[in-house]
C-alpha cells in the first residue's frame, strides 16, 4: 500500500521554489533599474536639455523640422563609421538650421568612454562640441587601450581650438560625469541598447540608412 503524500512538505517545496524564481527575477531587474536612474543633482554642461535626454542640442529652438536623436559612443568603431559617413552631411543641416540635432554621449564601452564623454560635455561650454566630435572619431584609438587618457583629451581640446584652462580644469575634475550617467540612464529609459543608434522625429531610423548617405538625407528630408 502506497505512503499517503505529505502536505506540509508538498507546500515547502512549492515555496521554496516560488521564491527562488523570485530571488532570480528581482536580481536580474535591480541592475535595469539602477541603470534608468538619474542624478537630478547633476552638474549639466552648455546647450544640454535634461527634457531632451540630457543630450547636446543644436537648434532647439527651432519649429518645424525634423528632430534627429543620435545615440553613440566614442569608443564605438561603428559611431566612428557613421561619422564618418553622415557628419559631413550633419554639420550642414546643423549650421543651415534644416534640423535639430541632439547628440547624446553613451558610455557603453567602459571608462574611456566616460571620460571622452566627460571631455565632450566640457567643449560644449567652449563652443567646441562638434570639432571635438569630429577630432576624437577621426582618431579613434582601439577599445580601452589606455589612449584616452585625461591628458590626451585636453591634448585633443587644444587641437582644435580649446585653450581654457576651465576646459582642462573641467577634463580633469570630471565635472560632468554625473551628467555622463544621466544620458546614459535616459538612453536606458528609452530602450537604446546599441551603440549608433538614431530617431528621426522620435521613430527609430532603418539601420540600413546608417551608412548609406542616399538612403540617411531621404530619411531625414521625409522626417
């Protein structure tokens, strides 16, 4: 004759069950939630617009055109690619005022990438912000090499026309990397995830236009 089955161990073992499966589910969300975090305190650099996910704005104020969101990392070889492909196109509708353009500074990549975004927020003060863009993809060093250094990032600063002593000052204090976390956990909030990622007008471009210079302007022009 068969043992009658035991309630009270059949519940231990359905609840001890239950909460592993919670433990694993609630260890797996704290790290997504922390990383949509931001710090409100947070010092923000020129031309930055907290309601525009902390990112670098160029012609804010106009109406009327399309918006391009750009999501990159200057680690990123691929942002690199797409620079070098759409920059040249970028800056004209930046100075013709055709577009508003939001660059937001990812650090997906590591520290490096934290203090070259740290060091781009700090030319935004000068009026720097797209030479030194330009400079840091066009000579891009390998991921975490140790290239980027403080040093070497004032060194790129003056470059390209930044003599300030508040811009070394800024670069080495790493005034803005509270504000570097801030575009980051924003890029979160919005579900970006890879590095270039853009929007034109708030809907997620075709990946397939990245580096297509064709493909890129008759998006943006459609909006």
């Amino acid at each position: 004759m068969s043992a009658k089955p035991q309630p009270g161990k059949d519940n231990f073992t359905r609840n001890l069950v239950i909460g592993v499966v919670l433990g694993v589910v609630l260890i797996m969300l704290v790290p997504t939630i922390i990383s949509k975090q931001t710090k409100l305190a947070a010092k923000i650099p020129a031309s930055v617009s907290a309601e525009r996910g902390y990112g670098v704005v160029f012609n804010g104020e106009l109406t009327g055109v399309p918006v391009l969101d750009i999501y990159e990392d200057f680690q990123c070889p691929s942002c690199a690619r797409f620079e070098g492909t759409q920059g040249q196109y970028l800056d004209s509708i930046i100075e013709d005022k055709k577009a508003t353009v939001v660059f937001h500074t990812l650090s997906f990549l590591g520290p490096e990438s934290v203090i070259a975004a740290n060091a781009a927020a700090c030319s935004a003060d000068e009026g720097k912000f797209l030479a030194l863009h330009k400079m840091l993809y066009q000579t891009q060093p390998r991921e975490n090499s140790g290239a980027w250094t403080n040093e070497a990032l004032v060194a790129a600063g003056e470059s390209v026309g930044i003599k300030s002593k508040e811009y070394e000052k800024c670069v080495n204090n790493g005034t803005y990397a509270d504000w570097v976390t801030n575009v980051q956990a924003s890029a979160a909030q919005s579900d970006v995830n890879s590095t270039p990622t853009v929007f034109i007008n708030g809907k997620e471009l075709d990946r397939n236009a990245y580096y297509d210079p064709a493909l890129f302007i008759a998006a943006v022009e459609r909006g």
